[in-house]
C-alpha cells in the first residue's frame, strides 16, 4: 500500500505543476483575447486548456479548480465578449493558484 501511495503523491504534485502551467496558459490567452484583432482560435484554445483542466482536477481532488476550470469552458463558447472571456481567465488562473498553493500548505 505504500508504494501506492507514493505513486498518488508523484501524480498529485505532478498535476500540481501541470495547474500552475494551465494558469499562465490560460493568462497568456486572456492577453491574447485583449488584443487589437485576436485571433478566432483563441477561444477554442481556452475551451480546450478548461475542458482538460476541468477533468483533471476532479481526477485528483481538486473540485474547486475542476468547477472554475469547466465554468470557464463553458463561457469560452458563450456569447460573451472577448474582453468578459478574457477577464474570467485571469479569475480562473487565480482561483488555480490559490487552491494548489492551499493544498501545498
């Protein structure tokens, strides 16, 4: 049973990481929906980063990031204008950071 649990750590720390890396994704994204003409893959991209965010994290028992993560999929492909989608990346990336700088205290 012990190696098993080591083998859940390795994959918890290691979405972890993989989170924080989504977050600054997802910010380069929101800087990427604020430009002067964004480009129309933009959007699809943020749905997609959520949409793997999304399952991962409830995977490893980090609901918090999973309902943010799937909000944030879901506006991806709402009416919503670039700059509101933008505005609730960078929500999301916070949101990410503080539910993993939590677990890691």
């Amino acid at each position: 049973m012990i190696a098993a649990d080591a083998a859940i750590a390795d994959l918890r720390r290691r979405f972890r990481q993989r989170a924080f890396e989504d977050a600054a994704e997802i910010e380069r994204l929101a800087e990427g929906l604020e430009a002067a003409a964004p480009d129309v893959g933009t959007r699809e991209y943020v749905r997609r980063v959520a949409h793997k965010l999304a399952g991962a994290a409830g995977t490893f028992g980090f609901a918090s990031i999973g309902d943010c993560a799937a909000q944030l999929e879901d506006m991806a492909v709402s009416p919503e204008t670039d700059a509101e989608v933008a505005e609730a990346c960078r929500t999301v990336a916070v949101q990410i950071r503080g539910a993993i700088t939590a677990d890691i205290s």
